[in-house]
C-alpha cells in the first residue's frame, strides 16, 4: 500500500459575491478531487489547536501527525532546518522577509505594500542579503557575530540570534498587507535592537542598485527586513518511529522541507518548485510518483499556490491553482500508481484557509477526502468543497487524522 497526502496550502475559503456565493472549491474545474469525494471518507477537520495561531507551521505539524501543543517550537527554526543553518539549544532563529514598505517618511508610519516585493527572485535577494551583511555590521557592531543573516529563496530569509534576551511579540507581514506597520513592529523587551536593524535595512535597500533597476522595470523594491516567526531548536519523532514508513517531502518551501527533514523524510528537490502559481505542479507530482514507484511507501506534497493567492488578493490564480493540483499533480500520481498496479491511500487537505477577503489565514476547520484504491468508504460527499464535505463528518484534533491514512493498508 503506497500513502499519500495532497496538501493544497490555503485550497479553502469563504463564499464569495463575484462568484455567485460560491467558494474557489465549489467553482473550479477539479474532476478528480470530486471523484475522491464522492468514494471516500468526508469530513472537516480541524488542525490549528485552541490557542495557537493559524499559522501554516502549526498547521502542518498537525496534518503530518505532530500535536502542535507538544512539538512547536516556532516557524523560522523549521526553515533554518531546511536551509541547514546549525543552531544550538540556545540559539533563536527568525524569519526575515524583504518586503516592500511605502514611502511614507517616518518607518512607523509607512505601509505594508507587499509582503513578497512582487516575489522577487532569488538571485536578487542574494544580493540585497549580501548588501546588509556588508554594511548592517558598521552601526551594530554584534551584527555579524551575535546575529547572523542567511540568505534563502524568492523573500523568505534567516535571522539567528546566538544571544537572545526579553520576550517578544511579531506580526506576520502577510497579515498587514495595505495597512500602517506603527501597531505591528516588534513589541517586547528584547524587541528594540530588533527594530533598529529593520528601519537601517531600509536605509540600505532603498537605494540599492537591485531595487533600482526593480523600480525602472515597474516592480516593487525589496525595501526593508521585516523580522518574525521566532523560535527554538525544534525536535520531532522520526516517521519511521511514529508509523513505520519510510516517506518523501515534495514542496518549495523551507518551513515544509524543514519538518520532513526533522521528521526523517527524504527531500524531494523539484527544478521549478517557486511556492506560487508559477510553480512546477507537474514536476512536483512526477516527483511524488517516481518515489512511490521507486519504493518510498509515503509521501507529502505540498503545495503553496492557493495560499500565495490568497493573500494576494488573486481570485483567478486560486482557482487556477486547484485546477492545476487536480490535473497536473493527483490525477497523474493516482493514474501512475494504477497502471503500476500498486494500491494507495490517499489524503486531501488544505492546511487552513486563506479566505480572499481577509488576505491571511484563518483557524476554520478544513474540509478532507480519505480515499482508499481497495474500497470505498463512508461518509462520502457529492463534491469536494467546504459545505457538501462540512456536512458528513468531523474530526476534532487535527494530528490525529493521519492514523485514519496508515490504518486503511492495515
């Protein structure tokens, strides 16, 4: 039995006016998704536990089977993982995004334009990464030594702070788009120095050549670091422990790639994998199915395009993306594992929603397909969506969903 967990970051959402009172779910053209529905086990389930932010880190620790209540530690720590960034018990890490502020004159007062800077791309984002380990060392002189910068992929990067002190409180820059940063800077009293680092990394990027030529070319500049998502040195059971597979990862993003690394899951690397509509969907499930024919017995794809979309305010692409998960990425794992004879299980899931119409996510429960090749089973919907799959089932605690997976090949 080969197991398989289609993860579509962000798939669900709200009813929306434009498009008749339905939801990207209801209206997308997405003929194997409903198949799964229609055959299998149905249900909403919730993965984001009172308390804990909906974040996709909680989110999927617990569609992976991790508890969130005893295994998060923060986001930034899971991507340093994934960029192999070495980090002592001590040590805190945070994420860094380049996102574009406004050019309003005092920094408290500007603007949050865009959280991804038009999601610029990585050969760019090196360079301004380069720039502000040059030059952020002659006003912090600790910068360098107690902190350490690294650079990632497209805006995502890593903050390490060998030293930390006080507590504090971030806001997601996804969560403030068009709004006023004053009410969200860093709050806390290990906040400060924080702060100074990112209204100097404004003073740098503003004027640098890359964010130059961006602006010539009608594209948003990379102005400013905006720090968040801290944490400690996670740890989690290996997968082989918890449920005695051996599986695979496929995803674009540092936060995914890092909790399979933790989990002992091979990193399936895919040229073209972005994290946004342009991604590689059919790359990643040739992936997928390549591993499971090549003997892994699980796998976790991941898919950030709807989620992406979401926050950006992008009702075409969400659809476009769900389209481009059915058709690119299931249909074709499914279609592969048939002809090799191989049975499968199969589960369908959005982590949280990322409804249109807040632009960041929320801590609704999700709607899931649990789909066996050997049998049909109960509970099953007439499509997949929020409401027909709201109406035949619930699971409460969202780590405890990925048993009902491994228990149908037992």
């Amino acid at each position: 039995m080969k197991y398989i967990v289609m993860l579509g970051d962000g798939m669900a959402d709200y009813k929306i006016e434009s498009l008749g009172g339905k939801t990207p779910l209801e209206v997308a053209n997405k003929p194997t998704m409903d198949f799964l529905a229609r055959h299998g086990e149905t249900g909403m389930v919730k993965t984001v536990p009172d308390g804990m932010k909906p974040a996709s880190d909680v989110a999927n620790l617990s569609v992976m089977g991790y508890d969130p209540l005893k295994y998060y530690s923060g986001r930034s720590p899971l991507e340093a993982v994934s960029m192999g960034i070495e980090m002592s018990d001590t040590d805190m890490a945070f994420r860094c995004n380049l996102v574009c502020l406004g050019d309003e004159p005092d920094y408290a007062s500007k603007t949050m334009v865009d959280y991804s800077s038009d999601e610029i791309t990585t050969p760019e984002s090196r360079e301004l990464i380069a720039a502000l380990n040059r030059e952020l060392p002659e006003y912090f002189p600790a910068f360098g030594t107690e902190y350490e910068l690294f650079s990632g992929i497209s805006y995502r990067h890593c903050l390490i702070w060998h030293k930390p002190f006080g507590d504090f409180s971030f806001t997601p820059p996804h969560d403030i788009s068009g709004k006023c940063v004053k009410d969200y800077t860093p709050k806390g009293s290990g906040a400060p120095q924080i702060f100074e680092i990112m209204k100097k990394s404004y003073e740098i990027l503003s004027a640098h050549p890359v964010n130059l030529a961006r602006k010539a070319k009608g594209l948003r500049p990379a102005n400013s670091m905006w720090i968040w998502g801290e944490g400690k040195k996670p740890a989690l059971t290996p997968y082989k422990e918890l449920y005695g597979v051996d599986g695979a990862v496929v995803s674009a993003v540092d936060l995914i790639k890092g909790i399979g690394i933790l989990a002992g899951l091979e990193v399936l690397e895919v040229e073209g994998a972005t994290g946004n509509i342009n991604t590689n969907f059919k790359g990643k499930g040739e992936a997928a199915l390549k591993s499971l024919l090549d003997g892994k017995d699980f796998v976790y794809i991941h898919v950030e395009a709807a989620d992406e979309s979401g926050h950006r305010f992008e009702l075409e692409n969400k659809i476009k993306a769900i389209e481009k998960i059915d058709s690119e990425i299931l249909a074709p794992v499914l279609e592969g594992l048939k002809r090799a004879g191989e049975d499968y299980a199969v589960l369908l899931l959005p982590d949280h929603p990322t409804p249109l119409s807040t632009r960041t996510h929320a801590r609704d429960p999700v709607p899931f397909v649990l789909y066996t090749s050997v049998k049909d089973l109960s509970h099953s919907a007439s499509a997949y969506n929020e409401f027909d799959v709201s109406q035949t089932n619930f699971v409460p605690v969202g780590c405890e969903l990925i048993k009902k997976l491994f228990a149908v090949g037992k």
